[in-house]
C-alpha cells in the first residue's frame, strides 16, 4: 500500500519554506520549490527535508554560519566588557568558531568569537574592539576594594568561604590568610563587572574564584 503524504505547501522546515511542486524526479519522485530564510529558491525532493532528523534545513547557508552540528548559545544583547554583542555572523575565526557583530562603548564595530572573548578574560586582557588609539590600555586593572565593603561582594566572600580552609594536617595561619585575601579581591572583581553590565554565569563565577585560590605565593611542606 502506498502512502500518499498531505500537502506541504506553505510549511517550513528548518530555515526552507515550501513554495510549490516543480516536477518529479524519476528515482526519487515529486520536486519541491523551497526559499531559505535567506532568500535563496532551491529545488529538492520531499525525502531530503522532510525528515524528523537529518533533513536538509537550509540552502547550505546554515552550514556556512556554523547553525548546523552542536548548538550555538545565543549571547546576543549580552555585555562582555566594553562590547555588546548584536548578531550572528556567516564567519569564522582561527579556531573555526562562529564570530558575533559586537558594538563597542566607543562606537567602533567588531567581529569576535565567544571562544575568543573567554580567552581574553583567562589572560586579563581588556574586552574591546581593538582600536588602540580610543583604547590604549591593553591589560585589565580593576580599582581597589572599596570601604565599605559592597553587600554582594559579601554574600559571594561567605558563599566560598569554606574553600579557603585547610585541612586539619596542613594548617599555617600565613596560607589561609592569603587564600581569603585572594577570595576578597575574586569577590571584588565579580561584583565590579556585574556593575559595569556584564553578565557572569554562575558556574564561571565559581570558576573564576577557584582559578584566584588555586596559586599561593606561599608554598608549605607537609610530610
């Protein structure tokens, strides 16, 4: 018995809207005219996009702006230092990941990607466009903890308070101190770019904070 499939005019599937039938295939029957969302008109047969999985969804362009494989997280809106992220791009970077059109505080435009950004913020370099003359300072210095003490700052001091215990056979009161001076300026540098309008997960706060406590310039020899 065969099964006759329902008209898909109109429908869309993935990024390609069906327009008509235009013809047959004679191994693989009945040709559709499709538009992709960017204006592209292809011609397919209804096996390769209409599929709950592995369909065709765009006239190729998806693959080109790196839509298609592992799901990109949409950062756009979102602030990363002195940049804003707007839109999706059709480029890659280096690493052959998708960059972002972002608006610096300047008013410069740039492409980057989130994987480049992450890099910047691990080694303190400024989030900018790049434009040495409007941003001449290249490395990341934050103002000194203010008195009084922000209440944020606080909650986040006594949220990772206990990481800068020792345990009971490698007690020194000179380690511990400086573990919880780490874990106050962490605290401090958080709270400040949350202030400016970045958005910091949680899960990169907590690794942000553990990154400060892991290096002690005090080193001690338990036996």
């Amino acid at each position: 018995m065969v099964v006759v499939k329902s008209d898909c005019t109109g429908k869309k599937f993935g990024m390609l809207t069906v327009l008509e039938k235009n013809g047959s295939h004679p191994h693989r029957g009945q040709v559709w005219k499709l538009q992709c969302d960017c204006g592209k008109i292809i011609e397919l047969p209804r096996s390769d996009f209409d599929k709950k999985s592995k369909g065709q969804i765009s006239c190729g362009c998806a693959r080109k702006r790196g839509l298609t494989g592992r799901k990109i997280k949409d950062i756009s809106g979102q602030r990363f230092g002195s940049l804003k992220a707007i839109a999706l791009t059709s480029k890659k970077d280096n690493y052959d990941k998708p960059t972002w059109k972002m608006q610096c505080s300047c008013g410069n435009f740039c492409e980057k990607s989130l994987s480049e950004i992450r890099r910047r913020e691990y080694y303190g370099v400024r989030i900018n466009c790049g434009d040495r003359f409007k941003h001449p300072e290249i490395w990341l210095e934050y103002p000194p903890i203010p008195k009084p003490y922000p209440k944020e700052s606080g909650n986040l001091l006594a949220k990772y308070l206990h990481l800068t215990e020792l345990e009971y056979n490698q007690i020194d009161s000179a380690v511990e101190d400086e573990k919880r001076d780490r874990l106050l300026r962490a605290a401090w540098i958080i709270t400040y770019r949350r202030q400016q309008g970045e958005e910091i997960s949680e899960l990169y706060e907590s690794r942000f904070i553990r990154k400060h406590l892991r290096y002690c310039s005090i080193i001690t020899l338990c036996r």
